[in-house]
C-alpha cells in the first residue's frame, strides 16, 4: 500500500482519488472551502449560481458511460435549453438542445457533483500547499508556516498549470510541461431578479462583444424558481484587465449584458463578479497527463486536453492507467 498526496480537488483530483482509494492511503489537500474546482455554485439567499463551469458534454466513450451513472444516480440531469446565437445584439442562430446531443449539468446544482465524489475520501479542505520536498524518494508537503503536512510515496498535482508550476522545481521536465501551456482567465457575473425577465431563451453563446457567455440558471433542471442570470466575460477581455478594480469590471459588464441581451439589469437585486484566473485553454497536442516513476510525481487536469470538463476526467483517467504498474 502506497501513501500518496494529490494537490486539488477537481474533478481530476476527486476522481484519482476515488480510484487508488480502495487500494491506497489517500489524502487530498485543497485551498479552496469546497471541493469540485470550476463545477462550483454560489448562494446568495434565495439566488443559486453555477458560476463556472455551465454544463458538460461526452465525447468519448469512457465518459459517457461515467454520464450515464451519474444520471441513473441524479447526480446530473440533462439541460434543455432554448439556445441562441448572437453576434453583437442580433440573434443570428437559434435551437433546441435535445436528446441528440445531451448538454448536461449537476443536479439539483453543479457543486453536486464534486460533494458527491469526495464522500468517502480523506480531505484536507483550505490547506494551502505552499512548498513540497523530494527527500530520500518520499515527497513532504509544506503549508504557508512552513508546517509539514505528512510524507508520501507519490505525489499528484491536479492543478491548474501556473500553479502546478510554482512547487515543482524549474529543473523538473514537468515544469516545461507547464511553462509551454498557456491558461486564460475569465470573469463571472451573477444577477438576481426578483421577477421574470422578458426574454424567451436560456442560453447564449455570444460574438462581438466583451461578453461571450449569457445563461438563465434557473432554467436548469432541479433549481429554484428565482431568477438567476450568469454572464461570462470572453477570455481575451479578461486577460486585458486581470487585475482592473472590480467596480470597473462589474460596470463593464453589466453595460456588455444590457446592450447584448436589452434587460436593464438594474432590476437586480443581487450582483456580483467572480475571477476565474485559470479557465480555459485551447486544445493541446501533448500527452493526456503526466507521470515521473523515478521521481513518484504525476500530474492530470483539463489543462493538458482542453478546458473542458471531460477533459478533466480523461486525464485522470489516462494517469490512472499509466500508474497502475508502478503503483
């Protein structure tokens, strides 16, 4: 039996974590207060947002066969949304999304499925790894005090890449692996309205505008009937004013969301923002994961496929595989 660490509590950690449980003692640590990385939900009374990731498809037959668990468990649920195409504030495409090609979301909210992969794991919530230490083949961890955490056999970062980076040491071939991928930032408002809002569609990709992302989140299936609207800024924006005041970013984008949608969000009865500083990343051409046997150090997350939610259990996945000999 191995005693092995993982760094994150993703979707790529929870589900490395559940697979070497059984055999293995596992520990997961994560800064965060709860676990799922960007399946995340925020509340505000009686307003509920999925304010990162928005839904989730299946590509490949591994993880439409995990979909299909998860749906017969109500773990997820299938989004039918009325879905609209916008260029500016012109409606240039508009459909159904349907069974054909199923668009899914935690049910009764996205944070459901995180809590319910990290119920029989040992984790280690708000604890922040701030150092780690290879010493005579095991790896200790460190927190900001310099505290030690426990020695392991093996270590996972399940991270996103820049942060992955600043623990392993810069002569590690898997910080190149980090320093070549570049991650993109994005900006998350949540709007809460008190009534219906005189628009007749759920969902909306959105070009030529600082915008690109508008959903009503109620409309999700298994959420309360408040009305909750989450409006995504497009990367490129983001990137440019990473560190801008929040007031200014949360002004600009309720400009972006009126003149896009023409609902005059200030109606709203809450409003707020949110920075996702590692959301997204363009598809990669490199291995699907990460693994140094002579070093015991892997690594996994969306970030070595694509920002996606599958990608995140694919990679899992495949480091899963390549550890299950040296493990």
């Amino acid at each position: 039996m191995a005693r092995i660490a993982i760094i994150g509590a993703g979707l790529s950690g929870l589900v490395t974590a559940n697979a070497l449980a059984a055999d293995h003692s596992v520990v997961v640590f994560d800064k965060s207060r709860g676990t799922g990385g960007r399946m995340a939900t925020r509340y505000a009374g009686r307003y509920e947002f999925d304010h990162g990731a928005q839904f989730f498809t299946a590509r490949t037959d591994a993880f439409a066969a995990e979909c299909r668990r998860m749906l017969e468990a109500g773990v997820i649920g299938i989004w039918q949304a009325e879905f609209r195409d916008f260029r500016g504030a012109d409606i240039v495409a508009e459909r159904r999304w349907g069974a054909d090609y199923r668009h899914y979301v935690g049910t009764p909210r996205m944070n459901t499925i995180g809590k319910c992969l990290d119920r029989d794991i040992n984790l280690r919530l708000e604890t922040e790894i701030n150092s780690i230490r290879w010493d005579h083949g095991r790896w200790s961890l460190f927190d900001a005090s310099d505290d030690k955490l426990g020695d392991f056999d093996w270590l996972v970062l399940a991270l996103p890449a820049p942060q992955a980076a600043t623990l392993v040491p810069a002569d590690e071939g898997f910080s190149k692996r980090c320093a070549d991928v570049e991650m993109r930032a994005c900006y998350a408002m949540m709007l809460g309205f008190s009534k219906p809002l005189p628009i007749s569609w759920h969902a909306a990709h959105v070009r030529d505008a600082d915008i690109s992302w508008i959903s009503v989140n109620s409309s999700k299936p298994g959420r309360p009937g408040s009305e909750c609207i989450v409006v995504h800024s497009t990367n490129a924006w983001a990137d440019s004013n990473i560190d801008a005041p929040s007031d200014v970013v949360q002004q600009h984008l309720l400009a972006e969301f009126r003149r896009v949608s023409g609902v005059n969000p200030t109606a709203a009865e809450f409003v707020a923002t949110h920075r996702w500083r590692y959301a997204n990343v363009a598809p990669q051409s490199a291995e699907a994961c990460y693994v140094d046997e002579n070093r015991q150090l892997a690594a996994c997350g969306d970030w070595f496929i694509h920002g996606r939610i599958e990608a995140a259990h694919s990679s899992a996945a495949a480091m899963l595989e390549r550890l299950t000999g040296s493990l």
